[in-house]
C-alpha cells in the first residue's frame, strides 16, 4: 500500500477577521467622538415618533367625534320627519315622557 497523502489546511487568520476587528475598533472610536450627536439624533426620532402617535390619536378621536356627530344628525332628521307627521314620537324622541300629557278623560 502506498502512502496517503493528507492536506492539512491551517487557519491563521485570513484578511476577514482583520477587517472585522478594524471596522469594530472604527466603530467604537466613531461613537466615541460623536456621541453627542447620536443622542441628539435619538432625540429628534424620539421626537417624531412621539408626534406622529400622538397625531394618529388625534386622528382617530376627530374621526370617532365626527361619527357620532354624524349619529347625533341622523336622529334629529329621524325625530323632525316624525314631528312633522304628528308621531309623538317626533317630540319625545326615544325618551317618552314619564307620566301622559294628555290623561284620558
């Protein structure tokens, strides 16, 4: 039998590993020198985020408001159809009165 010949590939270190090491080593120093600008920037979305929920709340309260606006209106036209024709109905709406105006007699 003859010999085999076995490849050993040796890991020692390729070009990646440097280059991760320089782009964390970077990174770090960047946050160093600006950190105050990073927080300012934070700040500012921080901010906008906050404005933007607090206009969606709006939003939607106004949205909520109109509706029952819109409710309010469409009962009224209801009640003043029904005044118009003499149903009681048309006076009280849909609270009737507690005791009869007109007692029979």
């Amino acid at each position: 039998m003859g010999k085999q010949i076995i490849e050993v590939r040796h890991y020692d270190g390729d070009r990646r590993d440097q280059t991760i090491g320089v782009l964390v080593v970077s990174g770090l120093i960047l946050v160093l020198l600006f950190w105050k600008w990073i927080l300012l920037g934070l700040g500012i979305l921080a901010l906008l985020f906050i404005g933007y929920v607090a206009w969606r709340w709006y939003a939607d309260s106004r949205d909520a408001l109109a509706a029952e606006y819109e409710r309010i209106s469409a009962q009224a036209d209801i009640e003043h159809e029904a005044l118009l024709r003499g149903d009681p109905y048309g006076v009280h709406g849909e609270y009737s009165p507690a005791c009869d105006p007109d007692p029979p007699q």
